[in-house]
C-alpha cells in the first residue's frame, strides 16, 4: 500500500503562510487484487491558517535628537504577522530616568512613505490613534513632534516612548479571539504579546540660533546704485541666543539669479576663506555657498560674507 500528499502553496510572509490560507491534504492508496490495480482517495481535510498578532518597533535616529524649540522623532511600524493588522499608537514623554519631559505636539504616519515629516501631508493621529491597516510583513513610520519645556537644562537627555498594539486584541502568547482573524479564522496572540515600543533620545539645547541677511551695494561710479556691473555684497549674521550652544552651524545660501558670483570672496569673520573644499570653512561656486561656523556659543554671532557682481 501507497499514500501520498497534496498541499496548498503559499508564499511565506513574516510570520509564516498568510492568514486565511486554506492548507488542504488528499491521501491516496492503491493495492492490488488478483491481476486489477486498484486506487482510492481519501476524503480532503482543510485546514484554514489562523491570523498571528505580532509588531516591533523601532528607533529610526541615529542618536540623540537636539530639540531647542520643536525636534521630530521618526519610528518604524512593522507588522511581523501573518494577516492585515491596523495598530493602536500610544506615546509617552514620561520615561524613568528623563532629565525633561518633551511636549508631544504631533503625532503622524508616514503618508508617502518618504522618510521625512511633512505638515499638511503627513497623516495626523491623535494620542492612541490608529495606523490603517497594513498588510502582514508591511511596515510603515511614525513621527512624533515634540517641544522642549521650559526650564530644561542644557545638554539633559529624554526618551520618548512610542508603543503600538494590534488593534483585534493583545495579551499573553497564546491567546485567541475567536472569528476576528483574516479570513474567517480565529486571531492568535504571537510571542511579540502583540504589543511593542521604542525608545526615541532627545538631548536638551537652550540656545537656538536666528539669521539676519543685509547687503550693500558699490556700483562702478563710486555710488550705490544697483545697475549693472555693481558689486553687491551680502552679509549673513547667525546669532545664538540662550543659555547653551549651537554645535555644527553651517551657512548656506544661492547666488541670486542676475548676479554671478564674485570669485573668493566668502569671508569668515572677517577671515578670507577660498572657494575650493580644501579644508578651510567655506565652499563657493556660481550656484551658491557653503560655510562652517561649526560650535557657537549663546550670545555669540558669527557673520558669513560674499559677493556678486549684478550682469
């Protein structure tokens, strides 16, 4: 006597064969009597695949995110189960350990999926909100807007919990609920307790820095009339204000259209700087500059310098 099997195919997701598959199975046999062959089949179970609640998050900043007056936060949402899942989002600026607690502004998905936070375009959720639906093995972005409360010091560190749960239902592994899974099945509670969160750093800055631009105008009579041929040159101030630094400030700005650029020109401080990226601050071109202040203190101002000759 013989047997063999036939399964349903189906394409591996993160946790497994979609929720909703149906896994079928046949078996036959054949045997003999006297000189006939004879085969018979059995009858075919079907097994239709449960729904696995499962989620992780995730940090996406590389480090401690500077806020001042407003920072964004950015998160990853993954749907590590095996059907479409939406997700509950909960976050929290009270951590243990916090030096400040942030001031939760926004809260948004990722709309595009374009990595980077747009107001107006960008889906707003309230606090405990929900993600639309996202398919098993998809994931998505949460950005968190928050502000720094008064009175924080500089350079004190805070986390920022985002923590995001399957809306069907959480709990311990294990746990079902009964005909709410992707096609008909039950939903069953993964080893994730299908609850998740992150932890995203924010460091503490009381400086914050504002620009002042001004020009003055030489033109080629001894006056100061902008015709063509006259030499205007730009002066860009940065001003920290408060009671801490600016670290990695940098300038930079476009030649306005109907001038060109004025070869080495940019200044720093009143030091001259050259045009090339040849380790000194400043970096020129006919489209535009490019310069380092690098670390400022609060109170302290740092004037950037260049010139262009109207066509």
């Amino acid at each position: 006597m013989a047997a063999t099997s036939a399964f349903g195919a189906s394409q591996a997701q993160a946790a497994g064969v979609t929720a909703g598959t149906l896994i079928q199975n046949t078996a036959s046999a054949s045997y003999g009597s006297g000189s006939a062959t004879t085969t018979v089949t059995s009858n075919t179970v079907s097994i239709r695949v449960d729904e696995l609640l499962d989620v992780a998050v995730s940090s996406l900043d590389s480090g401690a995110v500077p806020v001042a007056s407003t920072a964004v936060l950015t998160y990853r949402l993954n749907n590590t189960g095996n059907g479409a899942e939406a997700f509950s989002i909960n976050v929290s600026p009270a951590v243990t350990g916090n030096g400040f607690d942030a001031t939760i502004q926004t809260i948004a998905i990722d709309a595009n999926n374009n990595g980077t936070y747009e107001p107006g375009v960008d889906t707003v959720i309230t606090n405990g909100g929900s993600t639309a639906e996202l398919a098993a093995d998809a994931n998505t972005r949460i950005f968190v807007v928050v502000s720094q409360p008064s009175g924080a010091a500089d350079g004190a560190s805070s986390q920022v919990r985002v923590t995001a749960q399957a809306l069907t239902g959480a709990g311990t592994p294990g746990t079902s609920f009964a005909g709410q899974g992707q096609g008909g099945g039950d939903a069953v509670v993964g080893a994730t307790t299908a609850n998740a969160n992150a932890l995203g750093s924010l460091i503490a800055s009381a400086a914050s820095v504002a620009l002042a631009k001004s020009y003055v105008v030489a033109d080629p009579f001894g006056g100061t009339k902008p015709v063509p041929g006259a030499v205007v040159t730009f002066t860009i101030a940065a001003t920290a204000s408060g009671s801490g630094s600016v670290s990695n400030l940098h300038i930079v700005d476009a030649i306005p259209a109907g001038t060109t650029y004025v070869a080495n020109s940019i200044r720093l401080g009143g030091a001259g700087l050259t045009d090339a990226a040849d380790g000194d601050a400043g970096v020129a071109s006919s489209s535009g500059i490019d310069v380092t202040i690098g670390t400022l203190a609060g109170g302290a101002t740092g004037n950037v310098t260049f010139q262009t000759k109207i066509n």
